[in-house]
C-alpha cells in the first residue's frame, strides 16, 4: 500500500503511464485529455502531468 501511496503522491515513478487518454470528469460531466499512473494493478494517479519514468 505504501508503494501505491508513493506512487500516487509523485514521489516515486509509476510502472507503465497510460498517455494521450480521455477521461471522464465525474465533477464536470466533460471528456479530457488525461495521462492515467499504473502501480500494479491498481490506478496509482490521473492526471495531465505525468511523473512516470517513461
């Protein structure tokens, strides 16, 4: 879990990143342009800045 928590925080890198996708914004109703973290098997983070090593 900590790992996932790192992950998620930026301070360590992310397995594979996910680049150049749509994701739907539950707030806003909108499609955007979002880069998704992967840490294992669980999503480690969702954003338009990836900090992942790839």
């Amino acid at each position: 879990m900590s790992d996932l928590i790192d992950h998620g925080r930026g301070v360590a890198p992310a397995d594979p990143a996910l680049r150049g996708g749509r994701v739907f914004e539950l707030i806003t109703g909108d499609l955007a342009e979002r880069g998704v973290e992967i840490c294992g098997d669980a999503i480690a983070g969702v954003s338009g800045i990836m900090r992942c090593c790839r």
